[in-house]
C-alpha cells in the first residue's frame, strides 16, 4: 500500500513527465515525426483571403476599403523613407516622433521602432544569457506549461504565422510565456499574456519579444503587471475611472447602460487587457499600439472613451444588454464604422479634451500593482503548485473583486436613479440592482493558471460566488439579465464571426462637444470666456443640421454651443452636436 509520500512522488513525477512532454513537442515543432492531432490543424480553405498582417478573412464578406487601399500605399512608401531617415538620427524631437507615431508607423519599420521604445536591445545587451537560462529552468520546474500549451494552441490561429501547429512562432510564444513566467514568479502566467506575447512575436524575434514584454509588464509607463497580478488591481482602477469619466461627461450613454445593466467590465476588460485586439479592426489595433507604446497607459483610457464617443448615437439606439454587448465586442471588430485615420485623429483629441478636464489619468497606482519580488530570481513553487491541484475556495484578494464590482454597480444604479425622472422603480428595485443576485463575476486567479480559476480561457471563466440573493427584489426578467451578463463574461474573449455593415456611422465633431462639456465647469472661467468669444468671433457653423463652415468644424476654431444653453439639462445635449465629419 502507498504511503502520503509515495502518493506525492507520484504525482509530482505525473506532472514532470507531462511538461517533459510538452516541451519535446515544442522542440521537435514542425519535424514530420511531431504527432499533432487532426482537429490541431484549421484547413486553409479556398475562399479565404489574407491581408496583408497574415490574418485570414472570408472572402465572401464585403470589402469596405478597396477604394482607399491604393493611396494608403502611396502613403505609407512615402513614410518608409522619413522613418528610415529618422532611424538613423534617434532620438528624433520629441515633437516630430510625437507627430508622426500619430500618423501611423509604417509597417515595415514597426519591429524598428518597437524595439526602440520599449528599450529591448538595451535590455538584451544588459541581460545575456538571462532568457536561455530562465527556458532552460522552465523546462525542469515551470507549473504553467499545461495552460500555456492550451492558450498558444488557440491564439491567433486566424493569421499564418500561428496557423500550424507547433509553427515556428507557436514554438516562440511556448517558449517565451514559459520562461517569463520562471522570470517574473511572482507574477508567473496569466492568459492574457498569451495575446500581448502573440501580437510582440508578430514583428520580434523569440528573446526579443521576452524582453519586449518584460517592458510592458514591469516598466510604470505601461504597468501591465497590476492588469495580470491575482485580484487585477490595475483593472479595478481603470474600470472605476472609466465609469467616473462616463459619468461626468458621457451621462445620458451611462445611465443607458446601467438601465440595461451593461457594466464596463463586460465590454472593458480585453479593450484593458490587450490593448483592444480583436476588439477593433486589426490594423486600427496596431495604431492604438504605436501610441500606448509613445505615450503609456493613459491612452488606453483615452481609446476606450473615443469608442463610445464615436457610436454613441448607435449605442443609444440598441435596448438590450445582449445588443450592446455584441455590438462593442463583434460587429466594432469587423467593421469599425471609420477609417483608421480619423479614428485615430478623435483619439488625439479626446486625449487633449481629457487632459484639459484632469479626467486623462486614474489614481495613482498602489504598490501591489508592480512586481515585489526580485525578477530572475528563481522559487520554486509549493506542492499543490506541482502537481497542479485547484484550489477550492476564493483568496481574499479575489473576493474583494467581486465585491468591488457589486458596489460599482449599485453606487451606478443610485447615481442614476437620483437624476432620472423619466425612469419607473424599475431602475431601483430591477435591473440596476441585479448584480446584487448575479452569482458571480469571476475567480479573477492568474499566477497559478488553472483554467477553472483563470481570468478567461479563451474566454472569461466565471464561477460561483456565496453571495445571497435578495429574493423580493429578484424577477423573470432579472435572471434572464444574470444569464447574459453570465454568458459574456463567460465568452469575453472568443472570437466570432459576423457580417460586417455597408452603412457608415454618422461623424461626431469631438472638439465641439468636449468644448460645450468644459464651458460648463465651474472651474474653467477662463476656457469660457474663451470659448465664448470664438463663439462671437467664429462663422455660425451650423444651421439647421447644415455644415456651412467645415475647415472651422475641424479646427476646433468654433463653439459647439449658442449662448442660450440650458446648463441644467443633461451633460450630453453638450455633447449632441450636429452629426459632422471628424
């Protein structure tokens, strides 16, 4: 009969053998002799097109850019040369790099610029030998190599590079998830990672996308390490912002989702997580990229914001949770309504607009939200660790998430039930009270990665929470409401398919509209009278839903607003400007 000690050597020696081998696979990778699996391998089938990132689309569906595809071309051969010029000269003023990251960084030049602003050939160059020797001391104690194995299976497997299995850059992503998580221990693997990692890898060589990430996580310009540590302090306070913005000057989209029981972390998290891939358009997702590189953490805020900015007016429309949420989540993703560079140039302005009101940045981040322990120092893990046994019951940390997530939702729901005369009891004793009886948001666990305690795997698991019902204020309809609320945090981060829209989305002039917002701060005298007397000063720009003046629309030179401005009325009939191009 087996002794606990025996017992336990045979578990352990289970879980050694099974990293041994999933590393040996990896290390074979594409060799004839590597046993994959049918269903591993997606066919390339004939009615697939590929643009020009590798991702492979149906071309069956519409193309909206055709027309616009020539001239981006022109454009951007003409950037190759200024960028390479501008190489050569680095570091270039910090006004012409801002100016021209803006404008988008040519394709070619990415992995260039990348790696500049993320300090990546420094960091290799002060750390030789440090990522083979954190690979080589994965391969023997790494307790996150079955979840990693999982995710790097399902990750882009849209886009060529990850199309095959044990491919040359699915080898890179196992190697460089594997290693980090042995570098940064306290941290270990969390399956966002899988996607920043994945998009690195997509213009970084293996070691230079370990130290790309490093950057990304560790650095406090970017802070990622507080968005995948246990309890995601980052994403709390990002979230609890984002809902602060939104109620100050985007009120009446803020009590349309709370009335619908839209919480920001159904729709929030993967714009939070990864920098808003496979939420938008590919190639818009790279551009966001190239600013959150240039300018930190701030635009993510900022971006998040500009989205709903930009399909307010739809967003408005759609009266269901479910509507909202698959409008933010799939169809922005395959068709965004604009072209990059508009989308582009509102992000500049919200950023400017958001500075201007002190509403850019968050809190200040707390301690817990960056590494403590020193990084390449290698622990090794505990028992439980090892053998990968699932915990059965909530840390204090992830408790506290969902409780915060609780009161978000009921403080929402009294700050709009106390502005909103139109609205029946229902937006008390109803819908904007169901978090009190939806049973859970999520474990919220990342470093010991156990799928059933994950943020997501390929998706956002949710699990059960003790939180008890109230049973008087809870309806056929409420249920109906935890379910989809279930659902989408459940399938956060799948990717569907949709069919994309012809139909262009109506224009919101943004300096307009942040202009109205600021004029009625009572902090902001000066921006008043300023604004009022560009007001006087400025051609009367709209008419009767007329555009008469459209350079002066652009330029900001014009107020959104007439003197007779009811400022008691709600924030975004500021924001209700004439539908006019950006």
């Amino acid at each position: 009969m087996m002794t606990d000690g025996d017992q336990q050597e045979a578990l352990i020696k289970r879980a050694e053998d099974e990293r041994e081998d999933i590393f040996r696979r990896y290390d074979l990778g594409l060799d004839p002799n590597n046993v994959v699996d049918p269903w591993e391998n997606p066919k390339f089938e004939i009615y697939h097109i590929t643009d020009k990132y590798g991702f492979m689309h149906d071309s069956r569906l519409p193309n909206t850019r055709d027309s616009q595809e020539v001239q981006r071309n022109k454009i951007e051969l003409e950037r190759d040369k200024k960028w390479m010029k501008m190489l050569s000269h680095w570091p270039p003023a910090p006004e012409k790099l801002h100016k021209r990251v803006y404008k988008g960084i040519p394709d070619k030049v990415r992995w260039s610029v990348w790696k500049l602003l993320l300090n990546v050939d420094q960091a290799m160059a002060t750390h030789k030998g440090v990522y083979t020797r954190m690979l080589q001391l994965a391969k023997k104690y790494s307790t996150e190599t079955r979840q990693i194995d999982a995710d790097v299976n399902r990750q882009f497997r849209d886009n060529l590079a990850y199309r095959e299995r044990y491919s040359v850059k699915q080898c890179s992503l196992f190697n460089v998830l594997n290693a980090y998580s042995i570098y940064n221990s306290e941290l270990g693997y969390c399956q966002g990672m899988a996607c920043v990692a994945g998009v690195l890898l997509l213009y970084m060589h293996e070691e230079e996308a370990f130290w790309a990430l490093n950057a990304l996580i560790t650095d406090k310009k970017y802070g990622m390490h507080g968005l995948f540590i246990e309890g995601f302090p980052k994403l709390t306070r990002f979230i609890d912002h984002h809902d602060r913005i939104l109620s100050k000057i985007m009120r009446k989209l803020h009590k349309h989702f709370t009335k619908h029981n839209v919480d920001a972390l159904l729709y929030a998290i993967k714009w939070f997580f990864v920098v808003f891939v496979e939420r938008v358009p590919f190639s818009l997702s790279l551009r966001v990229w190239d600013i959150f590189l240039l300018d930190g953490d701030r635009v993510i805020l900022s971006m998040a914001i500009t989205i709903l900015y930009l399909h307010k007016d739809e967003l408005l429309r759609l009266k269901d949770m479910d509507a909202i949420i698959e409008y933010l989540q799939v169809k922005l993703h395959k068709n965004f309504g604009y072209n990059d560079d508009d989308a582009v140039q509102a992000l500049e302005r919200v950023m400017k607009k958001l500075k201007d009101l002190k509403l850019d940045q968050p809190p200040p981040a707390k301690s817990n939200e960056f590494p403590t322990r020193t990084l390449g120092d290698f622990v090794e893990a505990d028992f439980e660790k090892k053998i990968g046994r699932r915990r059965n019951d909530y840390t204090d940390t992830e408790k506290q998430v969902i409780t915060d997530v609780i009161i978000r939702q009921e403080q929402n729901a009294g700050d709009v039930q106390s502005t909103m005369s139109y609205e029946t009891s229902e937006c008390a004793t109803g819908d904007a009270y169901s978090m009190k009886t939806y049973q859970s948001i999520t474990s919220l666990a990342t470093s010991p990665a156990i799928s059933s305690y994950s943020l997501y795997s390929n998706g956002f698991v949710v699990t059960t929470s003790t939180i008890e019902p109230d049973s008087r204020s809870q309806s056929v309809h409420n249920l109906h409401q935890q379910h989809r609320q279930h659902h989408y945090l459940s399938n956060g981060l799948k990717r569907h398919s949709y069919s994309s829209e012809n139909d262009s989305r109506q224009r919101l002039d943004l300096d307009q509209a942040l202009e109205a917002l600021h004029m009625k701060s009572p902090t902001t005298n000066y921006h008043q009278q300023q604004a009022e007397q560009r007001y006087h000063q400025s051609i009367q720009i709209i008419q009767n839903g007329q555009v008469r003046d459209k350079d002066a629309i652009q330029n900001g030179d014009a107020a959104a607003v007439n003197n007779n401005y009811d400022y008691d009325d709600d924030d975004d009939d500021a924001l209700s400007v004439e539908n006019t191009r950006l």
